[in-house]
C-alpha cells in the first residue's frame, strides 16, 4: 500500500462513505421520533422561578402523561422572546405554543384564530377581564389572534420605613414627587421609575399618561392622540421627579434593573411586578419586612397603571399539532389555581374565576398578607398598550421601538421641551399608523 | 509507484491528438476541468444561499410593505419606505451615530493595534502570555464577552466604579453611569468595540510588521534616524497597504455590527447609542416591520459597496505586485 494508492478519487469515495455514515443515524432518529407526538412550548424564562419549576417538572408532565404526549418547554430571555418568534415565522417552522409577554397583534396572519379557545374558556369561567379582551381581540376581523392565560399586575414597591420617616404615603404622583424629593434629601437614597427603553418602563410610564388623562390613540384606535396637554404635564412631572429625586442609572436599566436596584437597598420607591419584593423575601428577609406595596400612584385624572405583562400564548398556523396545543392551554387556564400559587401571586388569572378566593389566597400569604391584598383590586386600576383602543399591529410597533420612553428621556435629559418632544413622539406614531393603516 | 509511472509513459506514447481521447476515458473525478467547479461549487452555492439571496431579498422588501407575519412577500410601494424612515428623526440620529462610532473606533483600533503590534515585536519576558491575552477578546464569543462589558459597567456593581472608587479618583456619591450618559454611553460602546476588534487589527499590522525587510531598518539606523523617524518616513508608508485593509475590515464590522450596542445599552438613553443596524433590528424584527427595517439597513449599502471596492482594488493591486 505505497501513499500513491490515496488518490483523489478514492478520498472523494471515503469522503462520501464517511458522509453517510455521519448523517444516516440522524434520519433514523428523525423517523423514529416522528412516531410519538411531540407538544413543544416556547415561553419567557419566568422572573419567580418556582413558576418554571411547577410548570416543568409537574404540570406538563402530568398533563403530558394523561395525554400520552411529550411536552417539550424550551424557556427564552425577556429581551430575546421576539426575535426568536419572528425568526420561527420567517423559518415557518418551530414551537406549537409560543408565549409572548405582551399582546402581538402584527402576528395575527401566522396564527390559528382563539375564537374557540375563548368560548370554551367563557363556559367554563365566564368572561376574560376587560384589559385581557381589549389586548387580545382585533375588531375589525372578529379575532382573537392570542389567547392569554395571565397577566400581570405593576404596584408601586417602596420603603415603608424611609416613607414613615418623611411622612408621606405614595398615593398621587403629586406626592410622589414630594416624598421621594424629601427621602433623597434627608437620606440620599433615589427614587426609581426607569426611562429606558425597556419593557418596564414603557408600562411604567403609560400609566402615568393615563392618570393624567394622556392616551396614545383614541378609542377607535385609528388616530394618534399622543401630543395633547396632558401628555406635556405628565412629561413634565416625570422630569421634575427625576430632576429632584433620580440619578442617570434610570436610563440605563434592562427589565431587571429597578428589580436590583430596589433589592439592593438603595431605591426608596419603584413601580414593578411583585417579583422585586419576592426576591428580597429570600435574598433579603430583613430588608423585605420594610418593603411595601402600593396601588399605582393617581394623576389629576384617575388613578392607572399598566399591567406588568400580559402573557398570551399563539399556535402557529405551522405548528405541528395545533389541537393539542389548544386544548393544552384550556387545561392550563383550569389549573390556574395551582399555577396562581405555584408563581407566588405573580400570575394572575386573565379569566378570574380560574382562580378561587383569590382574594382568600392573598389574605393566606405568609411572608406579608397585608401588602399583597392590595393586588386583590388590581383590575380595578390596570390597563394595556394602546388604551382606550385596542392593542394593533401599529401600537405593537410603538412599544417595541420604545416612542413613549424615548419622550420622557428627551425632556428628562434636558434635549428638547415636553412640548417638542411630545409633537415628535406625535410624528413619530402618526408615520407607524400610516404604514401599518395601508 | 509503478502504477503511477506506467500511467505516465503510457501517455507520453499516445501521439498528438490523441490525448484528448485517452482524457475522456480518464474517470470524471481525476479530470481536472470536472473536479475543478465541482470543488468550488460549495463555496458558489454557500455564497448565494447565504449572502445573495438575502441581498436580493432585502432590496425587494426595502420596496414592499411586507410585515413580520406576511404571507407573501409583500406588494411593491416603490420608494415610500425610504420617504418615511427619512422623515423620522430617530433615523437621522442613528445615521450620524452610525458615523461617530465607526470612525472613533477605527481610528483608535488602527492606533492602539498598531502600538501593540509593535511592542510584540520586540523579545521580552511572558511575550506568548500577553500575545494570547491579545488574541483572547477575539476568540471568545462577542455576546459573551459583551455581557461580561455590561456587568464591569453595571450601574450598581461596576468593579470598574468600584476600583476608581478605591483609587480616590471618584466619590461613591458620584459614581460614573457608563449607560446613562449619552457621551459616556457612546464612549462605553465604543471601548467595548475597539476591545473586540483590536486583537485582529494587531495580528494584521503585526504581519504587516514582520515583512518589512530588516535591512531596511537597518539601514535607516546606520543614517542616524531616530524611532520616530523611522515610524513616521519608513515604517508606516511600508504599512499603508496592510493598515488600509485593517481599517476597511473594521469598517465593515463596525457598520454592520449591532451586538455590542444592543447587548450594552440597547441604543439608549434616548437613542443615543442607536446606530442604522440596531434601529434596522428594532424596526423589522421586534417592531413588526419588515420592510421599514430593510430600508434602513440598506443606507449602509452605498458605503460598505465603496469599502468593498477599496478593498478589491487593494486586493488586486497587491496581486500585481
């Protein structure tokens, strides 16, 4: 066998050989699996992460038990869940639940309508709560395009003893202002709404609107509404409590930023998901008996805010088994008494009477009843993207380039007047609505 | 051997026009003229599939109004896309961001590479340690590395603030917010690029470096001219080639990467940071846009087709020569 003999037809003939080898077991595990049925979920990695343990390790296996299915759960970042839902479209191919965190209404041509899903729920539990109907449903095709098993609601988390010590509850943003002026002055320790753009804060910052009587589009949803008085008088109260109270981190935070900035001790108030004080009942119990929660601050107008998140999940209209991954969700939304514990009153029921006693289970809470029954009236006070329209293709647009943020920090950081930067935020949505009105 | 001998007498024998014949009883894989484009074939198709198609793609849907979850590819509109993005001053601030960051951080990778290139070629104690800390930003994944950037700049844990703090050089009461600033935001953009794309500009200039004839050194030294001197009037104008096709090269990166700014400060504050590829993402994928994004991303394409120009020219010059 002199190296003569190695030729290039025989490396090409190995090559091959080698190729064969390489791929012919992948097929045959291809084909194999294809025999069992396979109910693969896509959803955020949740921030309590005794949620994910209940959903993973119980009930999708036994709900995957009892329905002879394999339930996959792949978990995905906050900031990473769009892409990755815009590159299983583009791909037409992926997971057959996908779970988003707010409403996404520019998918509504990939997905299998919830018209079914929701009647079969309202028999069940009654009507869905009014934010979760508006976020969920397009008017003008009669369709639910997203089925939402949770939301979330956004109290305000601030330091009862530092808030005792000035004398001021945190119960309008008037003394908000005042309180955390006074807290940063006698204590050094900044108040905490973020002007990022980030999720967190573009919730924040739209129930602020809305107390002061300020919406993005009107009630038909076809027109901006966004350059008004209102929205310049919010603009300005936000900018005073960042002047007199906040520091330039709050324009530098990702979702968890407020969560670490109040768990380290330092912030006196933020507005945010329960999650910033679960966190400190664990890291920090000590820390956490100071910490209280409040219901969003009011305006002149009313008292609003937004809910934190709206989980809502979409069956591709690719998806591989699209009935399975329906009645997956309604056996969910009848699980949610567990599922309401399991994430620590983080995940509230988008159809109420899922849960039982919710008010009860609050009542039971061991850590700090009192602070939680405030949640009890949550949706009382909580809105959505695009209130007092519905949540559309374009108002999906405008959260997710961060107009609304992008206001506020202009006039915070002392670039333009509330009044210039409101008419730019209005030029701004008036051109997203043109092209997505055509 | 013997098989491969006997092969080529016999071919030696066939006369003048015979070759041909006995070429064609060749088996297809020993021919070259059949090998040779089967062999590059990958490389055309890879080429196409990955880089042309999506290119054409987005030239059409830069001059369509498909959506994120549209069924087709959408319906021609001509140029109302590229109106629209003009007529938002978001965009405007990303394209002028787009300029400061590539500029800046070319300007500075092509210095501090160069003074690295230079140290490295000297012999000293621990040169291969330092020459693979060099090379480590390179080799480790972008996204990781950038994270890494995100926490030593974190507006509460920063070891950075921390160590600046321990040094005297900044109160607690004023630590610096690396992200909230918009000078400070592009300056941390920045670093955290030319950190990145150093290493590859180094080892480029430090071949660059290692090709210069040492007699030519040599020479200059025996004529009295000093360690500027010899930078300025030898050293440097032998690099030009090699320092052209470093900065080009950083300039495709730095226009058309977006991990950095999005990882770090998710073009913020108040889009501060935003540059075109950033607010193309922001746009087309997360936005629902997709036609809108495309158009974005396609004002990068006058300038990097220029780069690429520069560069192939560049490229064939030094084949000439």
């Amino acid at each position: 066998m002199g190296s003569s003999q190695f030729t290039r037809r025989s490396f090409l003939k190995g090559a091959g050989v080698v190729a064969a080898a390489a791929t012919g077991p992948t097929a045959f595990v291809r084909t194999a699996r294809a025999q069992g049925k396979t109910l693969k979920i896509a959803q955020w990695t949740h921030f309590v992460p005794a949620f994910d343990d209940w959903f993973d390790k119980k009930f999708t296996k036994e709900w995957g038990e009892k329905n002879g299915v394999h339930v996959t759960v792949d978990h995905i970042s906050v900031n990473d869940l769009r892409a990755r839902a815009a590159a299983e479209v583009g791909a037409r191919k992926g997971h057959d639940l996908f779970g988003f965190l707010d409403p996404p209404p520019a998918y509504e041509d990939q997905v299998h309508s919830m018209n079914d899903v929701v009647s079969e729920l309202e028999k069940k539990f009654g009507k869905a709560i009014n934010l979760v109907q508006r976020a969920t449903f397009n008017p003008r095709t009669k369709n639910y395009f997203a089925l939402s098993d949770n939301w979330v609601p956004d109290p305000l988390h601030y330091r009862l003893d530092w808030w005792g010590e000035v004398g001021v509850k945190p119960d309008s943003w008037d003394h908000v202002r005042e309180g955390a002026r006074k807290i940063k002055e006698k204590m050094g320790h900044p108040a905490g709404f973020g002007i990022s753009q980030e999720l967190d804060t573009n919730m924040m910052l739209r129930g602020l609107l809305w107390s002061f009587g300020a919406q993005e589009q009107d009630e038909s949803s076809t027109k901006v509404a966004i350059n008004s008085k209102a929205t310049v008088e919010a603009i300005k109260l936000m900018t005073a409590v960042y002047k007199e109270s906040m520091t330039n981190e709050v324009f530098t935070w990702d979702p968890s930023g407020n969560n670490r900035f109040f768990v380290s001790g330092k912030g006196s108030i933020i507005q945010n998901a329960i999650s910033a004080i679960r966190t400190a009942e664990k890291q920090n119990p000590d820390l956490a008996k100071k910490m209280g929660l409040a219901p969003p601050a009011a305006g002149p107008k009313t008292r609003m805010g937004s809910e934190h998140l709206l989980h809502c999940y979409v069956v591709w209209k690719f998806a591989e088994n699209p009935d399975l991954a329906k009645k997956f969700i309604i056996d969910l939304v009848a699980s949610y008494n567990d599922a309401f514990l399991a994430s620590e009153f983080y995940n509230f029921p988008s159809f109420p009477k899922s849960v039982t006693d919710l008010r009860g289970k609050l009542a039971a809470d061991k850590f700090n009843a009192q602070q939680y029954l405030i949640l009890a009236d949550a949706e009382k006070w909580s809105a959505y993207p695009g209130y007092p329209g519905h949540t559309t293709a374009a108002i999906d647009e405008v959260f997710n380039t961060f107009v609304i943020p992008n206001m506020f920090a202009r006039v915070a950081k002392g670039e333009q007047s509330a009044e210039d930067s409101a008419k730019q935020a209005e030029a701004e949505m008036q051109r997203i609505f043109a092209k997505w009105g055509k | 051997m013997g098989k491969v001998e006997g092969k080529t007498s016999a071919l030696e024998a066939v006369p003048l026009g015979g070759t041909a014949v006995r070429a064609s009883r060749r088996p297809l894989l020993d021919r070259e003229s059949f090998l040779g484009p089967i062999m590059i074939l990958p490389a055309v198709l890879y080429v196409l599939a990955l880089v042309g198609v999506p290119f054409v793609l987005s030239l059409y849907l830069a001059v369509s109004d498909a959506k994120i979850a549209s069924t087709g590819l959408g319906r021609f509109i001509g140029l109302a896309n590229f109106t629209s993005v003009l007529q938002s001053p978001t965009f405007l601030r990303s394209l002028v961001n787009t300029f400061v960051f590539t500029v800046v951080s070319q300007a500075l990778v092509l210095v501090l590479a160069k003074i690295l290139a230079t140290c490295l070629t000297k012999q000293f104690y621990g040169k291969s340690i330092v020459r693979f800390l060099i090379l480590l930003p390179w080799v480790a994944p972008i996204s990781l590395g950038t994270i890494g950037w995100k926490w030593m700049l974190d507006s509460l844990y920063s070891p950075v603030n921390w160590v600046l703090q321990a040094l005297h050089v900044i109160p607690q009461s004023s630590w610096p917010m690396w992200f909230g600033v918009r000078e400070l935001a592009m300056a941390s953009v920045i670093g955290v690029h030319v950190w990145r794309l150093l290493p590859f500009a180094t080892v480029i200039i430090l071949a660059g470096l290692t090709s210069i004839p040492r007699e030519v050194e040599e020479a200059s030294a025996v004529d009295g001219a000093g360690f500027w001197s010899r930078e300025f009037y030898i050293v440097l104008p032998l690099l030009r080639p090699i320092l052209t096709v470093a900065g080009l090269f950083g300039i495709i990166f730095a226009f058309t990467d977006m991990t950095v700014i999005y990882v770090l400060t998710r073009g913020g504050p108040a889009d501060g940071t935003q540059v075109l590829s950033s607010l193309a993402f922001f746009t087309g994928i997360l936005g629902g846009d997709l036609a809108g994004g495309a158009a974005i991303s396609l004002f990068l394409f006058p300038m990097l087709l220029l780069v690429a120009v520069v560069m192939l020219r560049i490229a064939r010059r030094a084949e000439v020569s």
